[in-house]
C-alpha cells in the first residue's frame, strides 16, 4: 500500500517536471502556450494600429485640404528636440530588445539594468516632450485654450516661421492651423499615453525580474512587452514624419 | 483514448453529476475570481440580462409615451434622454456582448476540445470592463442622462448639448475594450486551441461565425474608441478635429463612427447565425446545407461588412460617386445573408425537423430576419433610403434585424444550450408558448413602424400627427405581449434550475463535442483531450456511435 503510494507520488513529481509551474493548466505544453499568447499580442497591436489608423487618416485628409495651414504650422516645431527624442525612443528600442536578450539567456542582472534603462529613457522621453508642449502652450498653439494665429498672420515677427521664411496666411487658412495642432495634440497625447502605460508595465517588471521572475526560462512577458515598446516606437517614427519633418524644405 | 463517447441520455435514470464546473467551488469569491470560461458566461449572462430589463423598461417607456399623438408622458427632451439611453443600453452593453460573450464564452472551447479560452484572465477582465462601462451607463442615466442618440452625433453632442456626453462615451469606450478582449481571446483559441483532428472545416459553424465576429471586434472597435476619445478632447478642451468653425469636419466624426458602428451590427447578427446554424441542423437530423458555403460566408459578410459605412451618409453631403459605390457594396452584403438563409432552408428540406422550442425560435429568425435584410436592401439604394432614412422604417428594419434576428437567436441558443450550461431541462410546453408570443408580439410591435414610416413618420419625436395614432396603438399593444414574450423565459428558466428535468449529457442527441461531455461539464470540460474523427453534423457517425454503446452495454 505504502509502495503504490510512493510510486504514485514520484510520478507525480515526474510530471511536475515535466510541467514547468507557469504552465497554465489549459494549455497541453509550454510551447503552445508561448505560441498563443505572443499571437495574442500580435492581435492585440494590429487592434493599436487601427487604433491610430483613426487619427493618421484625419491627418491624411486635413493636410490634403488645409496643405499652407499644415505647413506653416509643422514649422512651429522644433525639430532638433523631435530628433533628439527619436534617438532617446530608438536607443530604448534596443536596451528593451537587450532586455528580452538577457531574459532569454538567463541573465538577471543585466535583465533589471536593461528594463531600468529603457524605463529611464522612456522618462527621458516624456520629459522631452513636456519641454514641447510647455513651448506651444507659452505660443498660444493650444487649440481651445487663446488659440493665437500671430505666428502664422505675421510670419515677420515670428522666429521659426521667420527661419523658414513663411508667407502670411489668409486669415481662412491660418485659422485652419488649429486643426493641425488639434491634432499635434491628440497624436502625440495618445502616443505619450500608451508611453506612461508602458512606463508603468516596466517598473511592474524591473521588480519581478529582481526576484528573477523572468530568468527561469518563462520570457514571454518580457517578449510580448517588447514588442508593445517597440511598436509604440514606430508610432513615434511615423508622427515625427509626419508631422516634424514633412514640410522641411526651405 | 478518444473522448467523443456518446452515451444515451436515459431520462429516468440520468442524475446531476456531483463533480462539475458549478458545483467545484461555492461562495462569491470563486466566481469573481474565476478563470472558468464557463463561469463567465454565467456571470455575463446574469449581468446582460440585468442590462437587457433596463434597456428593455426605457422601450417600454417610449412605447407608451408613443401611444397618444401629444408629448404627455415626458417631456419632449426627457424622451430623447429615454430613446439614447435605451439604444446605447440595448446595442453597447445588450447586443454587442449577448451571444459571444455568453454562449461563445462558453461553448468555444468545448467546441473545439479546449478546457479553456487561451486567455482566462484577459477573458475575466473582459468582464469586469463590461461590469465598469455598464454601471457607467446606469450612472449616466441617475445623473440627469444624456440626450444625443446613441450616434453621439456632432457638432451636436461636442457643441451643443450639456447632458452627459462624457460619462456615456467613457461607458462605451470602456464596453468597446470589454468587446475587443473577447473577440481577441477567440481568435487566439480558435487558432490555437483546437483538439487533434480538429480542421478548420471539421470546426461547427457556431464557431466559424463567432470567428468572423471576432474579427469585425477586433478591427473595427478601436476606431470608434479613437473617435470618442476626439469627442471627449473637443467637449474638455476644444480641440477642432470634429468642429466646423475651427476648420475640422463633423463629417469625418461620422466616417469614424459608422467604420465601427456598421460592422457592429454584423458583431451582433453574426454570433447569432451560427446559433442558427447549430440548432437547425440538430433538429433537422441533417448536416447544414453547403457547410463550405455557410462558414465562408460568415467570412465574407465580415469582409464586406467593412466597405459599406457610409451607406448611414447618404443624405449628410457625401459625394454622389460615394453614395454610387457604397450603394452597390451594401448590395453585396445581401449575398453571402442570403447564402446563409438558403442553406438553412436547405438542410431543412427533408430532414426530419422537430419542434422543440429552439427550434421555433430559429423559425422566427429566418422570417424576420429575411423581412428585416430585405428592407435593408431598400434602405441600401440611395433613391429609396433618401426617402426612408430617419423615418420609423429604420426604426423597424434596424428591429426586425436586431429583435427579430438577434434576440430570437439568443433566446434559441438558450434554450438549446440550457441542458448544457445547468444540467437541466426548461419545460418544454411554456416555452413553445413564450416562443409563439414572442413571435406574435414582434410582428404586432414593429410590423406597424414599417407602413409608418413609409406614411413618413419621422424617428426620434414625441409627438406626431394624429392621424398615425392608430398604427402606434398596434405598435404599443405589441410591445405590450412582446414584454410578456421576454418575461416568461426568465420565470421559467429560473425555476428549472431547481424543478427542470435532469437533461443528461446530450439530451438533443447532437453531435458536437459540447454534447459528449457531461451537463453541468466539469472545470476541465473534459476527462482527457477529445480526438475529433468525423465531420461537424456527422449524425450517421452519431448513428454509428450509438450502435456502438448499446452493443457494450
């Protein structure tokens, strides 16, 4: 009786082995299960990008329509800090990609140090962008709030207008430019939105990979939060397009 | 060891197995913390069902504030407040999640041989966003209520209206992120999940239609998010994208909106037809009809479904080429529709057809759902819809296609699966009855809308012209036995959990994988991983079966 017993124990403890612990009970084997959830993200960005597929086509259209508005107004941004920010974004890129390396290969230091890297630039990030945005509110380029068309009726007395030697706008069309900066604000908000979400989910995870949560061979978090990172990075690559450098040439 | 064993149901001597999905662990805690994809079903059907009465009182409210020509009832802008709040109730915490969040949330998995959704926490949390957006919507409507359809029509609802636009469009925002969990989590099962042997074109037609769905909630959801979160931008701090005096245009809001609102009403209809598709070929005796034909056109109305939005613009002032080709694709929807109807009736013709109370359900559907698509095809050419639009005949062709077909699917599905989800039987003859009121109440409800509308009543007024005074009594009266049509499942159903007759596995002799598992299904659904080795609706090898297990015992 005690035999079988024993027996029946050391294969459970067999199958325990065989069924690593964050093996969810529904799934046959670990495969499966990486397999479906990264299918999950998957679809989940593809819901993301139709997400922003909303505001890209705004764009498309009223940049078709209101073309002088959109841009004098793109000239109102400063272009060295939307560089110096892609270059934060795409360097926190590769520490997340560095990150889910060092997970898939054990490491749970360097893993910690990449998530608090990527954590710091993606501050560094918002940090950035709150410089920019306290810019547009000093120039009255607040759609709703004083909206004020002087950089674009009176170019002359307007620094980046003046760089770039803008004409003044028929009253019309520089009202037209608070479309533009409609909808600066909503892509760049929604953008720095999913940022804050991912800044959040980094620091979640910096503390469950110190107590070496995803080093024992479970990385498909870490994955499935890289490729969120780095789709929200090609967000950022195709606002700073769009947005910076469209209407760059003198 | 292949699991598919079908045993006879023996009514006499069948019992209640102790081991199963509700009986496993007691107190509330274990269902607000589940993973059960079967417990949240439950616990969405308790909650839809909840929502479905409030939105249904608002209906019963509009009915009787119609029922004389004069605005007596409410006040005229108190009514607006009452028909928004019953569509935006009815379509964003009934319709939407009614069939797939309930009975896909439920059957999917066992359908394809899983013990689970790929995803059980996103799934339950699925729930709670639903539970969050609905008390949202309830709040709204203590809070004074809001007033501008459900459409959240601008510049109206970001210029011109001071009800609660805000809360109402965050109660959707937040449903519409309960739904594109849901259909995410489909997706990813029935990608992933299926049992060995289980090919796409072995999988049951239910699970097709929800797949098609899944794929309208996942792409079509999150446009319409992008859009309230525009609204919600140009009512907090003025931003112009939506706002003609700042050079943006409303009618981009309406391009946005229908992009969602459009395919929703195929992420309603959908999951409903392949309710259909399952209980006519179980009570047919018969495999359905041009099984290819059927799965491919759920596909192909998700598809075309996308191309067709604009067909609610065309007296907004979109171009006449537009209205031209969005005229001609919303033709096309009516294609792959009528696939499905044909092949319904075809699997009917000689089979040898029951009339359980699914089953009369399910009859209702093709009637009105055929009456409600074809009004459709009226509505979808741009001479006639520009007649019709915003009169009671889209009132009457949005309810044929979404009372008539959607609800009468639910309540199929229900009843079908009711054995299944308790364990127990509901009682049959009552249910026949409730079936037949619902049926006649319908028709008595919404038949008159459609001569009304054509007579030029318009929607969305408290008060009309007394001369169509006695067509609205009709609807009034209908209304009336519709409400007793929906009340009595709910008597009935609850009673059976404790009197119905015990079911037994498989007390509709059906063939798929639901049914070859014990009724309540354990946790896991089933004892070890089923193997599929025949085609869906296979009831000779059913036949086989059975030969088979009464020559063992």
């Amino acid at each position: 009786m005690s035999e079988s017993t024993a027996i029946a124990h050391g294969a459970a403890e067999a199958a325990h082995q065989e069924h690593p612990a964050y093996l969810r009970h529904h799934f046959e084997n670990v495969e499966q299960q990486a397999d479906a959830t990264n299918f999950a993200m998957w679809i989940f960005l593809l819901t993301e990008i139709m997400f922003f597929g909303g505001l890209f086509t705004a764009y498309l259209i009223y940049r078709n329509w209101y073309y002088p508005a959109f841009v004098s107004a793109s000239h109102q941004l400063d272009v060295r800090w939307g560089t110096l920010n892609t270059l934060v974004l795409i360097f926190s890129s590769f520490t997340m990609a560095m990150g889910v390396w060092c997970a898939e290969t054990r490491r749970r230091k360097g893993l910690v140090l990449c998530l608090g890297l990527t954590f710091v630039l993606g501050l560094a990030f918002l940090g950035i962008k709150t410089i920019e945005y306290g810019e547009k509110i000093e120039k009255n380029h607040v759609p709703g709030f004083h909206y004020s068309l002087n950089s674009f009726l009176d170019p002359e007395h307007d620094a980046a207008a003046k760089q770039y030697g803008d004409k003044p706008l028929p009253l019309d069309m520089a009202r037209h430019t608070e479309v533009y900066f409609s909808l600066y604000f909503a892509m760049t908000g929604m953008h720095a939105l999913h940022m804050i979400i991912g800044i959040g989910i980094l620091g979640y995870m910096m503390f469950r990979a110190w107590g070496g949560a995803y080093t024992s061979g479970h990385v498909t978090f870490v994955e499935n939060f890289g490729l969120y990172w780095h789709f929200v990075d090609i967000i950022w690559i195709y606002l700073f397009a769009l947005l910076y450098l469209i209407s760059r040439h003198p | 060891m292949s699991a598919t064993i079908v045993s006879l149901p023996d009514q006499s001597t069948a019992r209640i197995p102790k081991m199963n999905y509700l009986s496993k662990e007691n107190g509330l805690l274990s269902w607000l913390l589940t993973g059960d994809h079967k417990r949240i079903a439950i616990l969405y059907l308790i909650s839809l069902s909840f929502f479905f009465f409030i939105g249904g009182a608002l209906a019963g409210l509009i009915r009787l504030e119609l029922l004389t020509p004069q605005a007596d009832l409410m006040a005229t802008d108190t009514y607006n407040k009452v028909f928004t709040m019953h569509g935006v109730i009815m379509i964003f915490f009934f319709l939407v999640p009614s069939v797939p969040a309930t009975l896909g949330n439920f059957l999917i998995p066992m359908m394809i041989g899983a013990k689970d959704l790929a995803l059980p926490k996103i799934n339950l949390l699925s729930w709670y966003l639903y539970v969050a957006g609905g008390l949202l919507a309830i709040y709204t409507m203590a809070a004074g209520g809001v007033d501008t359809g459900w459409t959240f029509t601008t510049p109206l609802s970001t210029h011109y209206v001071n009800t609660n636009v805000l809360t109402t469009g965050l109660a959707a925002f937040i449903a519409g992120f309960s739904s594109i969990f849901t259909g995410l989590n489909f997706i990813v099962t029935i990608h992933k999940m299926r049992a060995p042997g289980m090919t796409w074109f072995r999988l049951p037609l239910f699970v097709w239609a929800h797949y098609a769905a899944s794929i309208l909630m996942v792409l079509a959801t999150p446009v319409v998010a992008i859009a309230i979160v525009l609204i919600a931008l140009e009512r907090t701090i003025g931003i112009g994208v939506f706002d003609p005096t700042k050079g943006g245009d409303p009618l981009l809001f309406q391009h946005l909106f229908w992009f969602y609102s459009h395919p929703a009403v195929y992420i309603m209809i959908l999951p409903g037809m392949g309710v259909i598709s399952e209980v006519i070929s179980t009570f047919s005796r018969k495999r359905v009809f041009g099984y290819t034909a059927v799965a491919f056109s759920s596909v192909a109305i998700a598809v075309f479904g996308f191309f067709v939005w604009a067909h609610h613009m065309f007296i907004m002032g979109i171009s006449n080429y537009a209205v031209l080709v969005f005229s001609l694709l919303t033709m096309l929807v009516a294609v792959p529709s009528a696939i499905k109807i044909f092949n319904w009736t075809f699997t009917l013709y000689k089979g040898s057809i029951t009339f359980e109370t699914p089953m009369l359900y399910t009859f209702g559907f093709m009637g009105l759902f055929t009456i409600g698509g074809l009004t459709g095809v009226f509505l979808g050419t741009s001479g006639t819809d520009i007649h019709l639009t915003e009169t009671y005949f889209i009132v009457a062709h949005f309810h044929f296609v979404m009372v008539g077909g959607m609800l009468m699917a639910f309540l199929a599905g229900i009843h079908f699966w009711w054995p299944k989800m308790t364990g127990r039987m509901y009682p049959e003859k009552i249910s026949q009855l409730a079936a037949v009121v619902t049926f006649i109440g319908f028709n008595f409800t919404f038949f008159p809308q459609f001569i009304l509308g054509t007579l030029g009543m318009p929607r969305r007024y408290a008060s009309y012209p007394p001369e169509f005074q006695i067509l609205n009594v009709f609807s009034t009266a209908g209304a009336t036995i519709l409400g007793v049509g929906y009340l009595l499942p709910v008597l009935y159903l609850v009673w059976s959990l404790k009197y119905g007759a015990v079911a037994g596995n498989n007390p509709w002799q059906a063939t798929g994988l639901e049914w070859q598992t014990q009724s309540p299904p354990l946790t896991e659904n089933f004892t070890s991983t089923p193997i599929m080795d025949h085609e869906a609706y296979d009831y000779e090898w059913l036949e086989r079966q059975k030969e088979k297990e009464v020559a063992s015992v």
